[in-house]
C-alpha cells in the first residue's frame, strides 16, 4: 500500500504539485498520513480535489498529530479517515488579511463566506450534521481530541496508541502551532501588500515623469507652432 505524506505547512512545505506527482506514481490503495496545522486555503483545495480524483484505488486518511484548519479539509478528500487516540482536530471558519477601503473589505468578506461555506459544506457530508451546528462549531473555533474526533463524526475509527497524552497540553501544543502559522500567514500579507505599495509607488512615479515629459513635448509643439505661425506672419507682411 503507497504511502503519502502531508507534514508540515500547506501552500509552503506542502505542495499541489508535489501531492499530485505522488499521486500520478502511486498505484492500487494508499494512505495520506496527515500532520499539519493548516495554511493557504487554494493550495488546499487542490489537493483535496487531486486526492478525491485519485480512481486507483481506496484512499485512508490517517491523522497521526494535527489536522487544522485546511488540512482537515484535505482529510475529507479520503474515503475513510482515521485518527490516533492523541490527535488533535481543528475547524473554524476561513480567515485572510486586507488592507484597503469599505469595498475591499466587503468583496472580502463575501470571498470568506464563500470558501467557510465550502468548508462547510464537506464538514456536513462527513458527520451528517446539520448546517446550523457545524457553523456553530467553526464560528466558535472548535478543537477535538482523540476519540472525540470519531464522535462527532469527521473521522471513521481510532487508533489505539501505548502512549497515554494529557488532552489539554496536546490541544495548547497543537494552538501554539496554529498560531505560529496564522503570524506567518499574516506576515506573507503584509509582505504582499508592502510589495503591492512599492509597484503602485513605481507606476506613479512613472507615469510623473511621463506626464513631464509630455508636459515638455507640448511646450516644445506649442514653441514650434507660435514660430510658424510667426513665420507665416511675416511672409505674410513682407512686400515683394
């Protein structure tokens, strides 16, 4: 049985390309062992569609750490999940960073609501919960534990570990990673918004320098016409 790995950060450590490779040269059944706090909601998606058009054979999701945020969505791709009795499990809603006006800030939140609704919607198809109650749960941020993750239905069996685990140091441990992540996420925003800025200061110095260029280029046609026109003037005058 092939085995395929999600460690580590979707969209940074962890990527479509590299997951749809693996893919293309697995062959029969296969397990995606799944330990990773989450990260870029597109990058997710891909994968999970890649997993779920994956037709060689059956697909087992085993979550052997953390699975938040993306990468559970990426665990319902599978056709059968499984978790170990100290895994931990995250949904929320989908989060991004803006900067801009009011405009920027609705069309943003309508792009939120819609990819939530898409987590959602997974979400309702694996534990056969109504719409209400998963929503609850990711607009509280929920975290599960162990067997509480088969309870509440977003995986199919647990397994059993020698290693006994304290639930609240495991959920603070697997917080801590989360948050880690969502700085970096907020970070690479930054950085894009900081390099949006820089472009956009670039263009306008162009188009400033442009504009005075062509400034000069009209004084100088107006220099030109005022001379002819003079010109003109006294042939015009001058007797014969």
């Amino acid at each position: 049985m092939g085995k395929i790995k999600i460690i580590g950060e979707i969209g940074w450590e962890v990527l479509p390309e590299q997951i749809e490779a693996e893919l293309d040269n697995a062959d029969g059944d296969i397990v995606i062992e799944i330990n990773s706090p989450g990260g870029s909601v597109f990058d997710g998606v891909t994968i999970h569609n890649l997993i779920k058009s994956y037709s060689k054979g059956k697909v087992t999701a085993v979550i052997n750490g953390l699975a938040a945020s993306m990468a559970t969505y990426i665990a319902m791709a599978a056709d059968e999940v499984k978790v170990y009795d100290n895994s931990t499990f995250m949904i929320h809603n989908a989060w991004g960073v803006v900067v801009g006006d009011y405009r920027d800030m609705q069309q943003q939140a309508e792009v939120l609501e819609g990819l939530t609704k898409l987590l959602a919607k997974k979400y309702i198809e694996k534990t056969k919960k109504d719409e209400n109650e998963i929503r609850d749960l990711m607009d509280k941020e929920s975290w599960f534990f162990g067997e509480e993750i088969v309870q509440n239905g977003f995986a199919d069996e647990t397994i059993k570990t020698e290693k006994e685990e304290d639930k609240q140091s495991a959920i603070a441990f697997a917080k801590e990673k989360f948050r880690a992540l969502t700085k970096k996420l907020k970070e690479k925003e930054e950085e894009k918004n900081e390099e949006k800025i820089a472009a956009l200061m670039k263009e306008v110095k162009m188009l400033n320098e442009n504009k005075q260029k062509k400034d000069e280029e009209i004084l100088k046609a107006k220099m030109m016409l005022a001379l002819e026109k003079e010109k003109l003037k006294l042939l015009q005058t001058k007797e014969i």
